[in-house]
C-alpha cells in the first residue's frame, strides 16, 4: 500500500512539474506557399497567437491573411487562413478582449488595385478561429495604399492605430495617419497628417499621467526630422521634440518601454559613430522628458536591426528583453545568426546568447511572455536563396540566457562607470581594471582625447576648453572596444 501510496504522489507530482514548467521551443511552420509571421500575442491560457500572411505562389496578388494558433510547448493546434476573392491583405496585429475573443487588425486591397492594401481591415475571431464579425474602411480616393505600423489600447478601451499611407501608386511618400476604433470595430475618428511623413520602424508610448501618447522614431515634418510627436486621445497634434541634441536612429527600428519609475529605456541600432554605419546595437535611458541619462553602444562585426515591429520588451523590469539580427534579406545566400540580450533597469548587460547560424532570419517582433519568457516572430526561407518563407517562432527563457553569461568575452564583464553626463568641466571614470586608453570624439567624429586611464590624476579628464555640444566616448583594452556611449557637454 505504501508503494502505491509513493508512486501515485511520483505521477501526481511529475505532472504537477509538467503543468508549471517554464517551456523553450522553436518552430517553423512550413507548408508548400510561403507564409510569414508579424507579430504574435499570448491568451488568457497561454496559448500563442501568431499573426501575418501566406502567399500561394510568388507575388504579392495571392496574399492571404494567416492566424496560427500554439499551445504553450508550442505545438501547433488550429490555423485560419482568411481568402477573399480578388484580394490580397494580411494580418498585422491583435490581442485578446475581456470576451475571450480574439481582436485582429490587418489591411487588404480591393478588386481595382490587387498589389496595393488601401482597406484598414479589423475582425473578431473566437478562440476556435471562428469569424465573429468584421469591419472595412476605403482610405480617402487619393490614398493607395497604407501600412499598420503600431497601436495602443487606450484607458477607456479604445484602439489607436497608427502608420503610413502612400499617394502615389508607385511612390513612397509615407504620410502619417492615426485612427480610432472602438472594441467592436467601429471608426471613431480618422486623421491624416500630410505633412508629416513616418519612415517607419517606430514606437507608441503613453505619456506618463495616461492624458495622451507620444509617436517616438524618425518622423519627418517638412524635411525636418523629430524624434517624436505628441497626441490627446482625440488624435489631436500636440507638439513634438528630440531624446537629444542629434538623432542616433535615423532610418532604423527603434523600440521603447517605460519603466516604473518613470524613465524611458529605448533601444535602436547606431549609426555614424564608426565607419560602416548602421553597425551597431544602441540602448539608452532617457527621463519621463526625454532628457538622456545612459547610454551604450554594443559592437558587432556585422550590420545590425532589432525586430522591426517591437524590438524590446519586459514583464520584469530587471530581465528586459532586446533582440538584434543582422539585416540581410532572408532570399540572399547565407546564414545568419541572430542574437538576445538581458538589461537590467540601470541598462547593464546580464547576459546575451547566439541562435541561429543555419539560416537567414528576418525578425518581426519580440515579445516579453507572462511566464518571464520572450518569444520572437518572424520568417526564415524556405532553402538558402529562397524567395518562399517559412513561418518562425522561438520561445526562449531566461536562464537560457543567464546560463550563458559566460558566452560574453571576460573583458565585457566588468563595468566601467562615466560620469557625469550632462558634463562640464571634467569627465570622471571609476573601474577596476588596468590598461585601460580613454577616446573622446566630436559630433564630427573626431577624437579630442585619447589617454590611459591608468595615467589621468585622479581618473579625472579636464573637459574645461571643449565646447559644448555631443561627444562619444570609446574604452579600448588592447585595441578590442569594451564599451562606448554618447556624452552631453552643457
């Protein structure tokens, strides 16, 4: 009896572990067309919705929008692909309502101009992917076509969406517009605004009292480029600004989140501060103002991007999520590996790990999971050179991550403290390591400084005859960069 006992309480308990056990996995969702997925969201069970379109032969005509839906070990349990005849579209973004449905928001074309979406298409799926109801809405005549870039849920519950829409059939002019739904799908307001042109790969962000949000990334507004915009819920302009004195995010994905204290942690890729440009994984804090208070570049060999739909994310603040690949496109030849970093609230490295290497990747959003996980969505090809996707998800922890702390070089993990930032009259550095050289650059990328740690009195540097403006700052040991960043003479 007492064996009996002992081995129900082993079964009772190895399922139990099954039941609560934090899961990492990889898919690749192939069929014969060519799929791929744009963002992803989890459900009340912590099933795994995948969101994008699939392509039953080459070009863009026969795009079908595409929901994949995952248990959370990652098997895939239900698919719906929506076809509608004479039009192309696909799924962007969704989430899941108080209801328990399913809140999808894609764009499709009409009949007249198959290659070109200029329908903002919103519908309600239940969680057996059936089709509840759904809402079209023709972009005014002079617009063509247009790309959902982000949304917000706002505090009474409606959905802001926010992209880009072309004039010209064939052109790329990417004026900015907003609109407005309810939870049902009705149009509540819709606004463009042609003098502003969005290049994209940005970010929405609540204002710090929730009284409105700002639109952060490269906006253009006659010629002039802001670093963001400020909006009420009524999708009025409000005004605009700059994270500092020159723009480090020109032309490149940039993803932010606030953090409980009010900060901003931001994340882009670099460019300008070494030669090629576009190189570099950037991550800064600036203040509930968008006054910058870190800063840091972390150098790779090759040419960077975060996910282009949301590169950063967190549901704990010290285990925040960033994820950078190398852009090339998926059909070129090759492979790739792609990487994730774990930052802290001060923005220090805790880890970072390598996936990848059998492929070419192209990476859509990454997305922090309820149980502390991240999970990143995009597409692969199908074989090497292959202009047909494949579907990819992966689902990784972070003691996958923590784990490998020791995958970073020795000489990365030790912190160099620079301060201050705003400076004045001196730049002082704190650490524990010898052999140190100290590099200062001008905003021309010129070197002003360059010095041994070990030899400056009091690891002090005299900034009295610079004059004000941005600087950056390199650490080198041995010639090998350690860290860099960005300071700001007052």
């Amino acid at each position: 009896m007492r064996y009996v006992k002992l081995l129900l309480f082993s079964i009772w308990f190895s399922l139990l572990a099954n039941c609560f056990a934090q899961q990492s996995f990889e898919v690749r969702y192939s069929t014969p067309a060519s799929e791929g997925f744009y963002s992803a969201f989890e459900d009340q069970n912590n099933d795994i919705i995948a969101i994008g379109s699939r392509n039953t032969e080459f070009g863009a005509d026969s795009s079908c929008p595409l929901i994949v839906k995952l248990d959370k070990f990652g098997n895939i349990v239900q698919e719906k692909v929506l076809q509608k005849t004479n039009t192309t579209g696909l799924f962007k973004y969704g989430f899941q309502k108080h209801n328990g449905n399913y809140f999808i928001m894609g764009a499709l074309s009409d009949s007249v101009t198959p290659k070109h979406e200029n329908i903002s298409y919103l519908c309600e799926f239940d969680p057996r992917l059936n089709l509840v109801w759904e809402k079209m809405y023709t972009l005014p005549g002079k617009y063509h076509s247009h790309f959902i870039e982000n949304f917000l849920i706002t505090p009474d519950s409606n959905i802001i969406i926010q992209g880009r829409a072309d004039s010209s059939l064939n052109g790329s002019n990417d004026n900015l517009y907003l609109s407005l739904f309810d939870m049902d799908g009705n149009l509540i307001e819709f606004k463009f605004y042609e003098n502003w042109h969005d290049w994209g790969y940005g970010d929405l962000l609540f204002k710090p009292d929730s009284s409105g949000f700002y639109l952060l990334g490269e906006i253009v507004e006659y010629s002039f480029p802001r670093d963001w915009i400020e909006f009420d819920y009524n999708l009025n302009f409000i005004g605009y600004g700059f994270t500092e004195d020159s723009l480090s995010y020109l032309l490149t994905p940039l993803s932010a989140k606030r953090l409980s204290n009010g900060n901003i942690f931001i994340a882009n890729r670099s460019y300008g501060i070494q030669f090629p440009a576009y190189q570099d994984l950037e991550i800064r804090i600036v203040d509930p103002n968008f006054e910058l208070l870190k800063d840091t570049i972390i150098f790779y060999d090759e040419y960077v991007y975060i996910p282009v739909n949301k590169g950063l994310d967190f549901t704990d603040q010290n285990n925040i999520w960033v994820g950078s690949f190398e852009n090339t496109f998926p059909f070129f030849p090759g492979t790739e590996v792609f990487r994730l970093h774990i930052f802290d609230t001060e923005m220090k490295l805790k880890g970072v790990k390598e996936f990848g290497g059998d492929t070419r990747f192209w990476l859509y959003q990454l997305l922090a999971t309820s149980d502390g996980g991240c999970l990143i969505t995009g597409t692969v090809p199908d074989y090497e050179g292959s202009h047909n996707n494949d579907g990819y998800i992966l689902k990784v922890m972070p003691e996958d991550i923590l784990t490998h702390v020791e995958e970073i070089p020795d000489k990365n993990e030790s912190e160099i403290s620079v301060f201050p930032n705003p400076f004045s009259n001196y730049i002082q550095t704190e650490t524990t390591q010898k052999g140190l050289v100290f590099n200062l650059f001008d905003y021309m990328s010129r070197q002003v400084f360059s010095g041994s740690i070990d030899d400056i009195q009091y690891s002090s540097i005299n900034t009295i005859h610079l004059p004000s403006g941005l600087y950056y700052y390199s650490i080198c040991y041995e010639n090998n960069k350690m860290q860099s960043g960005k300071l700001l003479k007052l």
